[in-house]
C-alpha cells in the first residue's frame, strides 16, 4: 500500500526496504515478481532493489501435530465426515486436498494399501494403512469419495475450518499441512 500512489520511476530501494521489512515471505514473493515484470517490459531502466540485496525469504518455523493434539481435535470434532478426515490425515501423512479426493475404489483392502495419484504433482502414491486407518475407512462410503462433502470444499476453506477448530481447542503454531 505504501507504494500505491508513488510513481514507478520515483521509487526507490529505501522503500522496497521498509516494505520487505514489515511485510511477510508472500510480500517478498509478489512484490519480487512485480519488480521483475517492470524490469521485463522495460516500463523500469534498471533494477530498484539489486538481485543480491533482496532479503532471504524466511518461512515461519512449522511443526508437525502431536499425538496430543491430534487427539484433542479429533475429540472436539462432532461432524463424523471431518472427524474420519482428520483421523486420516494422522495416519496417511498425506496432503489434505489428496486425502479429501479420495475415493472408495483408492482402498484396496486385499492388500490394505491406498493408491492414488498426487494432485499436485500427478505422481503415483501407495500407502500402506494399519488397523487404526482401517477402522475409519470402514465407516466411510463403499463407493465414490470418502469425504463426498470435504472434497467440493476448496482447500482453503478446509483450513479454514481448521484454524477455527484449533481455536476451540486453545492449539496454535500448526496448520493442516502438520500433518505431513
């Protein structure tokens, strides 16, 4: 915002600067992008923040969920579709949106894997589930999605939601990808 009403040509490093300074690793990545596009159709004659002097983007510290709370999210949870996800998550390690498209024909119960092929990426995944993993996909559906309501849902309401439940039970410093 402190950019907005300065011309392009009278901004200088001093305020790439304070801005870098006060803003977050997603301030650091647009307003990067932002500067080299200018720089790209020459709307700029040189660079206003030298490539060497852009500070180091430094991503928050993350952590994975505990056992402890892990179980106290699962505990708060009423919604029984939410609850199973959750109870996944913990014991696939998968990525959330990965775990939300599941289906009943990914479960191979012969061989008690689950197969899929990575959102993200297009790789193919196999896990291995245990008993726990077992129990809860016993009480999702026989056919199509597992979690039909969780994945029409864009991923980032789903975090949504899930920093509103981590609210309720008084967690802080984790995200749905801790479960990674």
């Amino acid at each position: 915002d402190p950019l907005r009403d300065r011309k392009l040509i009278e901004t200088k490093a001093e305020h790439f600067i304070e801005i870098l300074n006060a803003g977050t690793v997603t301030t650091n990545a647009y307003l990067r992008r932002l500067h080299n596009f200018a720089l790209g159709m020459q709307w700029l004659p040189w660079p206003v923040l030298p490539k060497l002097h852009w500070p180091a983007v430094k991503h928050k510290d993350r952590r994975a969920v505990t056992l402890e709370e892990h179980l106290k999210i699962v505990d708060r949870e009423h919604n029984p579709e939410i609850k199973a996800y959750y109870q996944l998550l913990w014991h696939l390690g998968g990525a959330q949106t990965d775990i939300a498209q599941l289906t009943a024909e990914d479960v191979n119960w012969n061989d008690r894997t689950i197969s899929y092929s990575r959102n993200k990426t297009g790789v193919p995944v196999i896990i291995s589930f245990g008993p726990d993993a077992g129990s809860v996909l016993e009480g999702r559906p026989r056919f199509g999605k597992l979690f039909p309501q969780l994945a029409r849902i864009h991923e980032k309401h789903r975090a949504k939601m899930f920093v509103k439940r981590l609210k309720t039970v008084n967690i802080t410093g984790i995200s749905l990808h801790s479960y990674r």
